[in-house]
C-alpha cells in the first residue's frame, strides 16, 4: 500500500482509515490491526505537528507485510530534525514517540532530505 496524504490535522484520521482497510484486506488479524492503526496514527500526526514540512507538501504512507510482520513507513519533507523520545508533556502530548518505541516490534528514524519513521509490528 502506498498512499498520499495532505500534511493536515486530518492526515492521521485518514491514515488509521487507510491502514485498517489495507490491514483487513491482507486478512491481519484484530490485535495487529489495532495495534498498526495506533502507530500510524501517532508517526503521522508527529508529522503534521513537529516536521515544520511546507503545509503544501504530503506525508507518504506505505505499508506492507513481511514475513511475520507489518512495516509501515511515513515520510515527510520536514526539517526540524530527526524525531525523538522525549519527556512527556503530561496528559497533553508528547507521548508518540514513546508509544512507538515500547509498542512496535521495531522502529527507526532515517533521515537525508526528507525524514522517513518506519516500525514493524
């Protein structure tokens, strides 16, 4: 799966949309498809949030699965730096990152150009 999205507030409602249906059409099993929906959906809003990407630009979204696995990759053209793990904000926020790195089998920043966060799950 590949998809486009528009850096938006919107992006992440449309990504868990996109992931779900992607995820059942594969046939993923429930707690897998949850537990994707809620990843993708805390690396695509730290995109929307914290990439500073021009607001013209689009965040791409691809999924596949591998062998016992989902990998799902966001890229953004942000340049605030690569993201990382930082101390909560409290109930408001800040807790993405965090999310992603004790829930994913895997994760990782990779960054030229353009900032891509992949995990497994």
């Amino acid at each position: 799966m590949c998809v486009e999205l528009p850096l938006s507030a919107e992006a992440p409602r449309t990504a868990r949309a996109r992931v779900a249906r992607w995820c059942s059409d594969i046939g993923a099993e429930e707690l897998r498809r949850e537990t994707v929906q809620l990843l993708v959906s805390e690396v695509v809003t730290n995109a929307v949030v914290h990439s500073r990407a021009s607001p013209d630009t689009d965040i791409t979204l691809r999924a596949r699965a591998c062998c016992d696995s989902i990998r799902v990759e966001v890229i953004d053209a942000g340049t605030s730096g690569a993201p990382t793990i930082r101390e909560p904000e409290g109930p408001g926020g800040g807790y993405g990152l965090l999310i992603v790195a004790t829930t994913a089998k895997r994760w990782g920043v990779e960054q030229n150009d353009q900032t891509l966060v992949w995990f497994e799950a």
